[in-house]
C-alpha cells in the first residue's frame, strides 16, 4: 500500500473518493473550515459506535444507523444530558515519551464537550436515521466515511460493501467474524489504497505500546521466546459457558438459569426482566442475525452479551485480543502462527467457555528466534514474575515478555511498559523513538483516521495491518470449534500461504474433524461475503 498515495490524494482530486465539500451554513459556527470536514454516518450507534462517534463530532455526523431503536434513543438522551452537564475531572494523563510530547505539540487535543454540545444544538436536528445499513449506503448520498460497531458478525459484510462504494471505513475490533473474511478486508483495502480504514483498537494509537516496542526493538530485555497475555473478560462483563435457552413461552415467561458469577447472574436476571417476551417492536431482530444463522429472539443475546455466543461473537479473544496480542504481535513482527492449540473450560459448541487458554507457536524471523505466546481468559492467568515481588499481576489483563536479558510488562492497551527487573528499568532509560506518534494517542484513534482522510497523516491501524493481527486472535477460535467435536485434542498446523489447516482431529470418540470447516461460514440469503 502506498502511503503517499493515503496523504496526498484529497490535496489532488476530491472526487477520487468521493469527498463532500460542506457548506459552513450546514455545519454551524465553530467547526472546521468546510474542506477540512469529513461527513461521517455510524452503523451500531446504540453501543460502541456511540463512543467513537462522539470523538468524532468535530466532523459532520451526517447519519447514524441501528437495528434497536431504544438503543439510539438512550444514546442520544445520554448525548444530550452529558451536553447540558459541567465537564468531569480530567482523566489522569500518564507520563509521556519525548515522542508524543512533541507530537501533542504540534496541535491542540478536540475540546470533546464543546464538540457535544454543537452536535446536541445544531446537527442533531438534522441527523438522518436508518435501521437498515443497505438503505444507508444506497440513500445518503452525502456520506464520505462510516463507522461500523455492530456486533462482530457483520463487520465484514458492511465494512465490504461501503468500500465497494468508495467509502472511507473505520471498524471496531475485531475487525471481522472469520479467517477468510479478515483475507477479504485486507484484499480489498489493498486493491483500494485511496480508502482509508482503521480498526478501533485504540492502544495501538497509545504512548505506551509504542514505547514499549521500542525498548522490544532496542533490545532492552534481548531475544524474546516466550509472551503471555492475559484478561479478565468475560468473567463479569458478560455469560459465557451456559446453555442454548429454551423458547420463550409468553405465558410463563423465561425458564430461570444459573450463570458462572453473581455478576454475570444479575445481568441475565436484569435482560430477562426488561425483555422477557416476543421480539420488540423497537428491534428488527433480522436486521440483527443479518448473515448469521436463523436462531430465535431471546433477550439473553441482544444487547450485549451476543458477544459470548459463537453465532454473532468471539469470545473473550474477539473482545480483547486486539488490545493485547497486538503489542507482541507488532514488536515482535510475529507474522502468523505455525501451531495453535486450545484448551478450555467445557464447550458446548454454541456459547464460548467461561474460560480458556490458547498456546501460540511463531516461527523465526530471520534474526528473531521463535515465540510461544500464551493467552489466557476467564480468570486464568499467567506464573507470577518473581521479579514482582510482592505486587500482584494486574486484575484487568496485561503481557508478560520473557527475553534473554530481562523481562518486559505491559497493562491492557500496551499501556505502562515496565521492565523487570526494576534495576534494568531504572538503567535502561527512556528508549531511542522508532515509532511515529500519533496526536493526542488513543483518545484520538479516530481523529486520526479523519486525519488521514483529509491527507494530515498516517493511519494507525489499516485493515493490512489489523486483519492480520485478527487471523492470529481467530485462529484460537478455530482451534477451540475444532478441539470441540473432538474432545482431547485441538492443536492444528496452519498452512498461512493457502490459509489452510493441514490437519484432521480424530478425537476418542472416533469423530474425525477437519478444522478448515472454522475458517469460514455461509451466509444466511441475500447476505453474502462477495
């Protein structure tokens, strides 16, 4: 992909991608000048998408798009009360590199309230609404760019078909729901270099993960042969490990069930009050399955908690993944894995387990010897480095890099990279800049997608990079599907040139399975991938 091609092509034709040039009349005062704004619609603006819409409202939000009504109206009442109320404390900012400091100097960061409250006041009452994403690519005429935070299962299919049409995109993590989709995006975005995409895993934006390859770069802890990543999703954000529910009976209500937290209980309980029943009226319950398999409505899918269930989500690994195996991923330049093996918690091949462990083999790469990295979810965890002492491993998630010289830690998002010993940190110093920064870091991801749009810079996490990061985090999956209809065994050997298991899993049962069968899916009528 050429990059110049990304910075410079707005500044050459405007209509190579499209670009709508908006009257100031239409924006309002205090916006950018009308050649600098980008004209942006959100599909899935009911949950993530409403937040990375709101730090995209120094543009022109021109549509949003929904299969839940109620949804985008708690949204937009959030949006509106958040506008009239005074600012909350600033969040705390951690130390800086001399790197991001200077690339913060280069501009001011959004002012995210003011940005709010011209919205609520001024295009919010002009704001077009769709439930259906066809009928929004096919009637906004005006829209330059989407957002796609729907649920992950459609990913694909719309990020596709907005590209298709010129449309700058930017999708939130995981990019897509399988391999061979992944193989799609990264296709396409390749044979379209004048479209801009982004996937919204914002610590690849953040100080810290850039720090922290650079001390990987620098060799500050030497040859790196093993990584562990860790997070503590699901347990508690939403169920995993629980059986298909039985049809809802309109007069009985919703069978009662258990799940593996208090937590995760409450939850269940709280979407089983609120929407025990036939589908609402204010949910297009086809628009949600949209490609994905045929499967009755019950509140225990929708909102949120589709994300455990192997129809719409991946998992804890689809959740997070992107946040973590990213860092190692790229300071390691770890390319695709050779050997992938999952083990879990019972599966039942519908909802993800409440816990598992996925072990990783990479190949060398050239002077880089060969990594095992080891993900770990639902409360399991890592062995402790010694050099910790007394602390605790961090409850959220985080990575462990085991090197020859010393050892690296990074939080969640790459953030805090620490090496240990502390003495080694403390020696070390801060390391020699290798990475570009982007301004402001993650709290602008997405401006710095409408950056590269508009030709001010280079984007952070393009579908070439994110997609393949993506195989990695999906290959887990496959490996736990496949260990699934043969209990005992779910290593496979990845063929990644022809994206291909070369493989079968004969389990003790005497079940022989072909793992290539999880690379990929068919599409529910008229969805298709192509």
């Amino acid at each position: 992909m050429s990059q110049v091609s990304r910075r410079t092509f707005l500044t050459s034709t405007a209509a190579g991608a499209g670009l709508t040039i908006v009257p100031r009349r239409v924006l309002g005062r205090g916006f950018q000048a009308p050649s600098d704004t980008v004209n942006i619609a959100t599909v899935g603006f009911g949950g993530m998408g409403g937040g990375n819409t709101r730090r995209l409202m120094s543009q022109h939000i021109v549509a949003i798009c929904d299969v839940d009504d109620v949804l985008v109206d708690a949204q937009l009442k959030r949006m509106v009360e958040d506008a009239a109320a005074a600012p909350g404390p600033a969040p705390r900012v951690p130390a800086l590199s001399k790197a991001q400091a200077a690339a913060n100097a280069r501009r001011a960061p959004l002012d995210n309230t003011a940005t709010l409250r011209r919205f609520t006041s001024e295009q919010l009452p002009r704001l077009k609404r769709y439930r259906d994403y066809r009928e929004l690519l096919d009637k906004q005429k005006d829209l330059d760019a989407i957002v796609v935070a729907t649920p992950d299962h459609m990913h694909a299919l719309i990020a596709l078909a907005a590209m298709d049409l010129g449309k700058h995109v930017y999708v939130q993590k995981p990019l897509c729901w399988s391999v061979e989709e992944a193989r799609a995006l990264a296709k396409k975005a390749t044979a379209m270099p004048r479209v801009v995409t982004q996937m919204g895993n914002q610590g690849h934006s953040s100080d810290g993960s850039r720090t922290g390859y650079e001390y990987i770069r620098g060799g500050a802890i030497g040859d790196v042969r093993e990584v562990h990543v860790w997070t503590n999703r699901p347990y508690g954000y939403w169920p995993q490990g629980i059986p298909r529910p039985a049809p809802i009976q309109p007069e009985t209500g919703p069978r009662p069930l258990r799940y593996p937290s208090a937590r995760a209980t409450a939850l269940m309980a709280d979407a089983l009050s609120r929407e025990a029943g036939p589908v609402p009226s204010t949910l297009s319950w086809d628009l949600f399955l949209g490609g994905a398999p045929a499967v009755e409505y019950n509140p225990l899918y929708h909102p949120r908690n589709w994300r455990g269930w192997v129809d719409w989500g991946q998992g804890a690994i689809g959740d997070m993944g992107a946040h973590l195996i990213d860092h190692p991923f790229r300071s390691l330049d770890l390319g695709m894995p050779t050997v992938i093996e999952t083990v879990s918690t019972p599966f039942n091949g519908a909802c993800y387990p409440t816990a598992t462990m996925t072990h990783y083999q990479f190949a060398a790469r050239g002077s880089m010897p060969a990594v095992k990295l080891t993900w770990y979810d639902g409360g399991l965890t890592p062995p402790r480095p010694e050099e910790l002492g007394d602390e605790m491993l961090n409850g959220e998630g985080g990575i462990i890099y085991v090197g020859t010289k010393g050892k690296m830690i990074q939080l969640t998002y790459g953030h805090e990279p620490r090496l240990l010993p502390k003495s080694l940190h403390e020696q070390a110093g801060e390391p020699k800049a290798l990475l570009p920064r982007i301004a402001h870091g993650q709290d602008e991801h997405e401006m710095n997608w409408v950056e590269a749009i508009r030709g001010k810079a280079t984007i952070s996490c393009p579908f070439e990079y994110a997609a393949r990061l993506t195989e990695v985090m999906l290959l887990g999956v496959v490996s736990l599907r496949a260990g699934q209809k043969t209990p005992g065994d779910s290593k496979i050997h990845y063929d990644a040139a022809n994206m291909r298991v070369t493989n079968t899993i004969k389990g003790p049962n005497g079940i022989v399975t072909d793992p290539n069968e999880f690379l990929r899916r068919d599409y529910r009528a008229p969805w298709t991938l192509t």
